[in-house]
C-alpha cells in the first residue's frame, strides 16, 4: 500500500481565492441559482453583506487539496464531512489548514483533518476526508 511522506501530525497549508471565475464555474456546472448565491438584495435581507458562496466550492477546494497538494498522488478519497460555520463570498481569500490526523496503515488509508479560515482568521468550515491508496 505505501503511505510514503504521509506521518502523524504533518501539517499542510494551502491559499485558495473564491475568485469570480471559480464562483460563475460552480453555477455554470451544477445549475445551483439559489437566491441566497446569486441575487444580492435577497442575500442582504436575509441578513449576508453579499450573496453568499456555494459551500460545495468548498469540497472543490478539499478535492484538489487531496489530488494535488499531499505527496502521494495515488490517492482516492472514500469519505468526506464538512461543517460550515460562516459565510462565504465572492473574492475571499481562504486558507485551509490541514493535519493528518490518523494513519491506518494496514490497510493504506490516512485521514486528514482540516479547516478553512478568511483573511480575518475567522474559521468558516471544519472537517474531515478519509484518504486510501490505490494499488
């Protein structure tokens, strides 16, 4: 199985931008028009200073994480959680702060705790993904 440069406890960093282009990709791909992401009156009177972002941009930004940030590329994730705590918008700048957590090495599986915080240092979300390797 091989869980080579995976170890207990090793920390992981990652900048991503919840740019225009990521935002109109999301919607242009999954149809989700809600009006709490798209419609900037209704966001404001539900009490958001803008719409707010789709959270599964947030699973994206988990998923490329996984598939191209760790240091073993042969890699499937088999689950994932994500709890949401505040807002999103368009144009933030997050940092997922990431932790391998446990380490199953009998049978090539890792799981990684993480969390995704804004500019302010305010966590947005939190969770987990369950990693194996492929033979």
């Amino acid at each position: 199985m091989g869980l080579v440069g995976i170890k207990l406890d090793q920390k992981f960093t990652h900048d991503f931008e919840v740019s225009r282009e990521v935002y109109e990709g999301f919607i242009n791909i999954f149809k989700d028009r809600n009006e709490l992401h798209t419609d900037e009156n209704f966001a404001q009177a539900k009490g958001f200073k803008s719409i707010v972002m789709h959270g599964n941009i947030l699973n994206g930004f988990v998923s490329y994480f996984v598939g191209e940030c760790l240091p073993l590329r042969n890699v499937i994730i088999h689950s994932q959680e994500i709890k949401f705590s505040n807002p999103v918008f368009l144009e933030d700048n997050l940092k997922l702060e990431a932790k391998i957590s446990d380490i199953y090495e009998s049978v090539g599986v890792f799981e990684v705790s993480f969390k995704f915080k804004n500019e302010s240092g305010s966590s947005v979300a939190r969770g987990a993904v369950q990693v194996g390797t492929l033979s």
